[in-house]
C-alpha cells in the first residue's frame, strides 16, 4: 500500500504540472505521514543534504561550463568545416557533415539541447543558403542533436551513474559504438533523401571550395584542439590519470585555455555571463538531484523496488521481453519529462529488476548444464555488469529520442527557434530521421554486444 502511494502521489503531482523536484518531496511525505513514522522525517532531510553534498556530482555542472565555454568559442563552425572537406562534395554529404558535427560536438558538450543550439546555429542557416529545406534543415538537426547525450562524455551517463553506483567510466564507452551506429543510419536516410530530392551541386561546390581555399592543414589546424578535447578527456580517464569528475573539472580549464588563449575567441569579460548561464542550466537538475536520494530513501522504506522487482520476475519469463517493454516505456517517458528526473526516477528503481531477471536466467541455463556453482557466480557477475552498462545505454537512447518528439522535445523548440519554424513543424520533417534513430535503438537493445563489447575489451572486471 506504502509503496504503491509513494507513485501515485508522484504521479499527480506530475500531471498537475507540479515542479519533479516537488513532486518527489510530495511523494516522499505521504506514505511516511500513512505510516506515522514522524522519526524518519529527519533522515529525509539529512539524506537530501547528502544527495547534493557529493563529489562525483561535481562532474555534471562542470561539463556544462566547458560545453557552454566551448560553444560560445565557435567550435561548432571548426568542426563542420573539417568534417564538410571530406564528405561535403558526395551525395548528402552536407547534411551527413551536420551529423558528424553533433556526433563531435557531444563529446565536448555531452548535452543534447546544447549541442542543437550550437551546432544549429550554424549549419541551418548555412544549409538554407545551400538550397536545403529550412524546416528539414531543423529537424535533421533536432534528431542529430540527441546525439549529444549518448556519446561521452555524456550527462545523462553521470546521472545514472550517480543514481545507480554503475561505473562512469564503463558508461561513457557503452556510449561510444551506439552513438556511431545512429550517427551512420541518421546519415544514410540524408544521402537517401538527397539523392531522391536532388541538391544544388554547383553552390554546394562553391561554397566548400571557400572552406578548402586554404587546404587541409589549414582546416586540421582550425579544428585540432576541438578534435583533441574528447581524446584529452576519454584518455585520461580511461589511462587513469584522472577520475570521471576530476575529467570534468580538466574539461573546463581546457576550454577555458583553448578559447582564451589559443583560438582568443572568448575573452575573460564574458566568463561571468558563461558562469550565470551554467548555473541556470545547472540549478534546477541539483534540486532534483538532492531529493533524489531522500525519494530513493522512501522507496526502500517502502519496499517499492522489491515491489517492482517481484512483478517482473512474475509477468516476465526473459530479459528480452522486459528490456522491450522498458524500451516502450522509455520512448514514452521521454516525450513528457526530462532526461535528468527521468532517469533518476525509474533507473534505481527497474535495473535491479532486471538484473534479477537476468540473473536467475543464467543461473537455470547454467544449472541446466551441469556447470558448478562457482562457474554459475561468475557467469552471474558478468552478466549483471553488461546489463548495468547495456540498460543505461538503452535508457539513455530512448531519451535522447524524447528531445526529438512532441510534446515536450526540448531540441524541437531549439531547433525550431533557430529556423523560425513551429516545434510541430520541425517534428513532421524530423520523423524519418526519428525512424532512422529507432532502427537503429532496435539493434542496441537486441544486440547487447554494440554496449558492452568496447567495455569489456578496455575495462574487463574493473
């Protein structure tokens, strides 16, 4: 009763467009104040102050600020022209460069609103004097911006980490291979689309012989410090010079350093709005995020995800059915909330779930074999460790299709913003990009080997 309270009140307070954070405070109240246990207030309140006072949490607003440096820095323009030198002459390949510039860009931001304004900004006015369809144009870019989530390093990745205990690190290489395999097939449907609709090839010739005038050590030179930002960063952590949050903090001064001194697109007068702007971005997601542990408490008062784990176990027979119908939710969750609360919200609450499901799985094909005990343990721990990693990979994907979806998709209105186009209007043009990106989530989820097989091959045990 407790814990099906604990949702319920949630769920209200959600439709009544009360605020997430206050939502989950709300739900978090009502099944103590059920229960009469007053004496647990105060543990609530300590384990949201401990929800904000943690380290690894850092990692968030800090990317953020070296996302923000770096787009006001102009980086954007460097990568495209690089990308636009190789592929701009083929058949699609301008939108298929805007493409390659998200899946780049989100390495450096690691947030999928940021990366469409950043790389919009540029590419749809730039591809409208090309002779593209404006409204197209934005929704190539709403789709393609989502990338920004998916590769490392990613937000939404720190997020479940910190909700889940899963390792940064192993989540930021799950990233890696998906975020390429939508990449390719968002680019696959452009040259289709392009080759079915045609292109103005002299202006586009034009146009890229005024990018290239100056020859390709001149493009790799503009672009190499934004080319370096996400090998400084990823091989840091993963040679282990550094932590996932103190990569973050490296993130910043390396903007800071790029955008300052080396390219002086920036100067120091202007970091103080870049810091207000952070904070923006920032301040709502950290009220979330300290309640987040307080509502975490709650649940397990509760029993809520023991709750949810023996309704799995009970209506489910393989890890299949159950990674499809998280799959469904997730899409569906992803039009009307957040990435941030979202994956607060349910990952704490469905992984456990599923790695039990997954785990008994294992063990009664092992038992069946004739396998001994110790065998069947390590069989257990491996695969609960790739579906830590292959259920972040599947949640965060799905979410990053819900800022390309109506009615609350978050790079529809920035796309939309830029281009001058209604939100629903970019939405129409931005369908078959969105089909695109779903056949590519089908392969992720049912192939759980595009997740896991870059982890196990550079972090294995870890």
């Amino acid at each position: 009763m407790a814990a099906l309270l604990v949702f319920v009140v949630f769920l209200v307070a959600i439709i009544l467009a009360i605020p997430i954070g206050v939502s989950m405070v709300l739900g978090s109240i009502a099944p103590i104040m059920l229960m009469a246990r007053g004496g647990v207030i105060p543990q609530i309140i300590d384990n949201t102050f401990s929800g904000a006072n943690s380290t690894p949490i850092l990692a968030v607003p800090l990317f953020i600020l070296g996302g923000v440096i770096m787009a006001e820095g102009g980086i954007s323009k460097k990568l495209f022209n690089f990308f636009a030198y190789f592929v701009g002459r083929f058949t699609g390949g301008v939108p298929c460069a805007v493409v390659l510039t998200c899946l780049f860009y989100g390495a450096i931001s690691g947030s999928g609103p940021a990366t469409t304004a950043a790389v919009g900004a540029m590419c749809i006015p730039f591809m409208v004097s090309l002779g593209y369809d404006k409204t197209w144009c934005a929704g190539l870019i709403a789709v393609a911006g989502g990338l920004g989530v998916i590769i490392p390093p990613s937000i939404p990745f720190v997020l479940y980490s910190l909700a889940t205990g899963v390792s940064t690190g192993k989540l930021f290489l799950g990233g890696v291979i998906p975020g390429i395999l939508i990449g390719l097939f968002l680019m696959a449907y452009a040259v289709m689309y392009c080759a079915r609709k045609g292109e103005d090839k002299a202006k586009i010739r034009e146009r890229l012989n005024e990018i290239s005038s100056e020859g390709f050590w001149h493009l790799f030179k503009e672009s190499f410090w934004a080319l370096m930002c996400p090998i400084i960063i990823l091989g840091g952590i993963y040679t282990g010079f550094f932590t996932p949050t103190e990569a973050a903090v490296v993130s910043v001064f390396y903007a800071l350093i790029v955008c300052l001194f080396i390219d002086k697109s920036i100067t120091f007068k202007a970091l103080p709005a870049f810091l207000v702007s952070s904070v923006k971005t920032y301040g709502g997601l950290a009220f979330v995020l300290a309640f987040a542990t307080a509502f975490g408490r709650v649940l397990s008062l509760t029993h809520a995800t023991a709750a949810v784990q023996e309704f799995i176990n009970s209506n489910f027979t393989s890890t299949v059915a159950v990674l499809s119908v998280c799959t469904v939710l997730f899409l569906i969750l992803g039009m009307v909330m957040d990435t941030g609360p979202a994956i607060i919200i349910m990952a704490p609450v469905l992984l456990p779930a599923v790695n039990a499901l997954a785990a008994n799985a294992v063990r009664a094909s092992g038992a069946a074999a004739g396998l001994d005990a110790a065998t069947i343990a390590g069989m257990v721990k491996a695969t609960t460790a790739n579906m830590d990693v292959h259920f972040g990979v599947i949640l965060v994907c799905c979410l990053s299709i819900g800022l390309a979806t109506p009615p609350f998709g978050l790079d529809l209105f920035v796309a939309g913003n830029i281009s001058k186009d209604q939100p629903m209007d970019v939405a129409s043009k931005a369908v078959p990009f969105i089909i695109a990106f779903l056949i590519a989530l089908a392969l992720i989820v049912y192939v759980p080997g595009i997740s896991t097989w870059l982890v196990n091959l550079i972090m294995p045990g870890a």
